[in-house]
C-alpha cells in the first residue's frame, strides 16, 4: 500500500466538500435535524418514565452512536459512488491505485465523516437537551471504535453489490444499513427480540456495542462480554468482506463491468 | 530494431457467448507510435481496457517492459497512462484540482512546476481555475490529455485523443505528441477515425475487425496490399466486406 495513493484519493473528496453545500448539508444538516426530532420525543417519553433510568441518555445515546456506524457506512459506499456518478473509476483503476487503497482511503474518508457528524450532534445534545455523552466515561472509546469497523463492513459489503450489479442497486447505499437497524438493538435491548431473531442480533457486532452502551449506563462498570464479541464478530466479518470485495473486483475486471459502471 | 515495449500474444476478450477480441498479438516498440484502426465494435477499445489492466483478458499474455502485467501491474501502470474522449475526470473539481489528485496518484514530485509546464504546452491558462462541469468538450479533451503527459509515461494509450479538438488545436496536439515521442522515446498506441490523422501519426497501423487483426504494416503498405491510395478507402472496404480475409502478417 502506498500512502500517497491514498492520500490523492482522499484530498479528490475533500475538495469536494470546499464548495458543495449539499454534502456539507449531509454532515450537519441530516444527523441535527435527526437528533432534534428524537431529542423532543425522548423529552416527551421522559414524563412517563417510572423503571427506566434515563429517557435521555437512552435515546440521544443511542442516536449518537447510531450516526456513528451510519456515517462509517457512508463515508465508504458515498465515496464510491462519486467516483460512479462522475465515471472516473477508469481513471482510478488504469493507475497504479489498488483496490485495498481504494478502501483504505474511504475508510480514512468515513473517520472524517464520523468526527465531523458526532462533533454537531455531541454539541446540539449539549445546548438543547443538557446531555452531554462523554458523561458515559471514557468506557464508550472502544465501542464507538467498534461502531466504526460495523460500519465499514456495511459499506464494503454496500460498495461491492454496486459495483457487481450497478446503478439499479444504487438505493442500498442508504437503505442497506437499515436492514441492520432492527437486530442491533439501537433503541431496546436484545432481551425484547423473539428468541429466533435474537440469535440473528447475536451475531451482528452492533448489538454487542448497544447492548455495552446500556451496561455502561445501567451498571456504571466496563461490559468486557460485549467488547470482545463486538471486536471478534467486527474482525470476522470485516477480514471476510474486504477478501469478498476483491473477488467482486476480479469479477466485475473479467465481466467488463468496471468501466461500464456509470453508463 | 528497437526494444519491443508492448507485447500482446494471442489476447481473446469473451464476454459471455460474444467475442470482442479474437486472439490478436502484435508488439509495440520503443518511441513507436502504433495505429489502432478499425470500425466500432472492432474490439479497439476492449484491447486498450485489457492494456490498462481494467478488463480482464479471456486467454493470452500481455507484456509491458518484459514484465507479465498480470504479475506486474502497479510497476507497469506507474510507467503508463491513457487519455480517452470517452473517460472525463471529476466535473466537481477544478481543472488543477484534477490534476493534483492525477499526480499523487501517481505518485509525482515537482507537483506545481509539473502542472505549470503541461498547463502552458496545452493552453490551458485561462481555464486552470474553472471546474471541470464548466469546460467544453475540446477543453475537456485538452484536460485529460494534460493528465495523461502529466506523469511522463513511457507508454500512452491515446482513445481519438483529438475527437473533439478544433484542427488548430488537434494539431497542436499531435505536433506535441510527436514532440514528447521525439524527445522522451515514449510508446505509443493511439486510435482515431481521422484516416489522415492516423497516417501521419502512425509509423505503424493494425486494422481490426470483429476482434481480429486483418491488416498490420505501414499506412503505404496497408493502401499498396488493398490496391487503394487513400486509407479510407481501406477503411470501407473493410468496414464493409462481411468477413474479412485475415492477412498474414
């Protein structure tokens, strides 16, 4: 891998957002509007609260860290799909640039993402609902971590079905992530899912994080179980999708698909 | 004779029941410019695609500097570049944007004296800044040419690289072409529909047709073996026959 490589692709989006409002909007606009409906709903929720702890901290934590593995999975299928949008994959892949540097400079692109959307979100949680996240401890770290690498397994796997079968698949960008919406247990714990779904949800990495994030805020102590299932599932899943994206990448070099994707 | 940069051996593209490159070999060598003529659907483009490594091949070998490409990719790709009508570079960036992220990927020094020097041979001034959405299509043309002679390659593939050049422009283009290929000894394979165009830039031609190569030698000897004396007669005459005898080479 050569970082240079990498670092052209990225400087290619970042450019991008020098003077589009409309992908500045997607960074800040979508995750404050987001958090102000849910933020008046948990405020609304709160007057009825009796055993649950914190309305609050449930909700707009469980937000926060749900735009965190949302954004990772964007920052990753997006930036494909510029390239898509404005047929350049061509370009890029008639240069020395390989596919593993293609990811490796979406990833950074995601992390990017991620900041920028939890920096807006953590300060309108702040200044309208008085919640600040980092009062969960220094303990979320790694599960946000571990939200990211979620992420970008959705987004490989999103970016891998779009380069196989094209633009027709384009809506799996943003609807995708929400297939796994239901079994990571963003807003109710695992326990409320029928026991078939629950050995689904078991398996997917979010649930873990969620689940951890609950602990934490219930218990106070450190969910050691969940972290290990969430970085062992993560790295799983993520070492299976990248290999997966490279056979999808020889695939669509033998089929022709790489330089028709777009038209 | 000069080294052969580029060697193709019995290269097959199928894609599904339909064959789009039927076992061609042919070699380029060093400094030379080689003609891709044929009608569409010859399988011209298909053969640049499998050059650059962005299609596959069915069977055959590619050889680029001595090295198989299948084995060698990121030396050779460092060492090549391609300009094509038909591929644009990001409309949402500017023309100098596009060539700065052109550079890193490949990787260059002396980034600004670079971009400095392709912008002057090109007349590009006045549109440097401008984002790409905003060019017509000869500045378009002009911007991925700067692209593909920013990096210096050894090897160029050019896709009718002056298709939408106004002639004092076009050539100024071919002109700098055989300037670069003068000065530097670049290879290059360069497709065209302007019959006088190919004439006097090739020093070489091969005709393909449905995939296979019916005709390879100079322009003179392709007009002298067809009985013609104007290469678009030659054109015609093959674009027309329905099966076209393959002549030995």
């Amino acid at each position: 891998m050569k970082f240079h490589r990498i670092a052209a692709l990225l400087s290619r989006h970042l450019y991008l957002y020098k003077r589009s409002f409309p992908r500045v909007m997607e960074i800040i606009y979508w995750p404050f509007v987001d958090l102000v409906i849910w933020g008046f709903i948990t405020l609304y929720l709160e007057r009825f609260k009796g055993t649950m702890p914190s309305f609050v901290t449930f909700f707009l934590g469980a937000l926060i860290l749900w735009d965190v593995l949302f954004r990772a999975q964007q920052g990753i299928t997006i930036s494909f799909l510029e390239e898509v949008w404005s047929r350049n994959l061509m370009n890029l892949f008639a240069s020395p640039l390989k596919p593993s540097e293609f990811l490796a400079a979406t990833m950074l692109l995601s992390i990017a993402k991620v900041v920028t959307v939890s920096f807006v979100t953590v300060l309108v949680a702040l200044f309208f609902y008085s919640f600040n996240v980092f009062l969960l401890g220094l303990s979320l770290v790694p599960f946000i971590v571990n939200l990211i690498v979620t992420g970008w397994c959705i987004g490989v796997l999103t970016t891998g079905l779009i380069m196989r079968y094209g633009q027709e698949v384009e809506v799996l960008a943003w609807g995708l992530v929400f297939l796994f919406q239901p079994i990571s247990c963003v807003f109710y714990p695992m326990s409320v899912l029928p026991e078939w779904l629950r050995a689904i949800a078991w398996m997917n990495p979010a649930a873990h994080v969620f689940e951890g994030m609950r602990r934490v805020i219930t218990t106070g102590g450190f969910p050691v179980q969940d972290l290990l299932w969430s970085m062992g599932l993560n790295a799983l899943y993520l070492a299976a999708l990248i290999f997966w994206f490279h056979r999808m990448f020889a695939v669509c070099k033998e089929k022709g698909l790489l330089v028709r994707v777009g038209e | 004779m000069a080294e052969a940069v580029v060697q193709v051996q019995n290269l097959t593209k199928c894609f599904g029941t339909f064959t789009a490159v039927d076992g061609i070999s042919f070699e380029i060598r060093e400094g030379e410019i080689l003609g891709l003529l044929g009608p569409n659907g010859a399988g011209k483009t298909t053969t640049i695609h499998m050059l650059l490594g962005v299609i596959t091949p069915t069977s055959g070998a590619i050889r680029v500097f001595g090295l198989p490409f299948d084995q060698h990719r990121e030396t050779i790709l460092n060492q090549v570049n391609f300009s094509s009508t038909y591929v644009s570079l990001p409309q949402a960036l500017t023309v100098e944007e596009n060539l700065r992220v052109a550079a890193g990927l490949y990787g260059l020094d002396r980034v600004s004296e670079r971009i400095d020097d392709i912008v002057t041979r090109l007349e590009m001034q006045e549109f440097r800044s401008k984002l790409t959405r905003r060019l017509s299509s000869g500045q378009m043309t002009r911007l991925s040419l700067a692209k593909a002679f920013l990096s210096e390659p050894k090897v160029l593939f050019l896709d009718e690289p002056t298709a939408s050049l106004d002639p004092d422009i076009a050539a100024k283009t071919r002109a700098m072409i055989q300037e670069i290929r003068r000065t530097t000894r670049m290879t290059v394979l360069y497709t065209s529909h302007n019959m006088r165009e190919m004439e006097e830039m090739s020093d070489r031609i091969i005709f393909l047709q449905r995939g296979r190569i019916i005709a390879e030698g100079t322009a003179d000897a392709i007009k002298a073996e067809c009985g013609e004396t104007d290469l678009e007669e030659v054109f015609l005459k093959f674009a027309r026959e329905p099966e076209a005898p393959v002549h030995e080479r």
